[in-house]
C-alpha cells in the first residue's frame, strides 16, 4: 500500500512538472503565444513591403516607358520648367517650397 501512494505521489509531480513547462517554460504555450503574435506583425510588415514594391515597380515601368509622365514627375518634383516659362513656387503648409522637402525612405 506505501510502495503504491509512493507511485502515484511521484506521477502526481512528474505531471505537476510536465505542466508547468507546458505553460512557463522557453517552449511552452506563452512562449508560442508571443511568437505567433510576432510572426503576424512580421507578416504584416511583409505584405506592406511587397505592396509598395508593387507600387515602385510600376512607377518604374511608366518612367521608362511614358515619356508624358516622365515629363510630369520631372516638373513635379524638380522644378523643372520649359523655355520660356516661370515658375511660381509657394510655400506649403510647413513652410517649405514644394520640392525642396527632403526625401522619406521606409524601411
């Protein structure tokens, strides 16, 4: 009778202690948790990526292929201006000219 609540005391703690590494260890399920919730941030984060390098690789294929956008990207965003023309450059609500911003990059 003592050999066998000996037996079952000792299964009782070799379940106690499976269960609390189920829970609380490196591997156990808050560990899963967080890296699941990780990986859907990163995931998202790839997806925006992909999107904008859609974006840029389209904008590419126009600039190399239509020269009525090159022309309008060029006057857009460099001041340029054909002979015999002015331009007028006001500022923006921040206060600078437009065009003289400084470039954004995203990582």
């Amino acid at each position: 009778m003592r050999g066998r609540l000996f037996f079952i005391a000792l299964l009782v703690a070799i379940n106690l202690f499976l269960m609390i590494r189920l829970i609380w260890s490196d591997q156990g399920i808050f560990a899963y948790l967080e890296l699941k919730n990780r990986y859907e941030v990163l995931r998202g984060k790839i997806e925006a990526v992909d999107g904008r390098s859609l974006d840029l690789s389209q904008e590419i294929r126009k600039l190399k292929s239509d020269k009525g956008y090159q022309e309008k990207v060029v006057r857009e965003r460099m001041n340029f201006v054909k002979k015999d023309e002015i331009l007028y450059i006001f500022p923006d609500e921040k206060g600078q000219p437009r065009g003289e911003a400084p470039d954004e990059q995203e990582n």
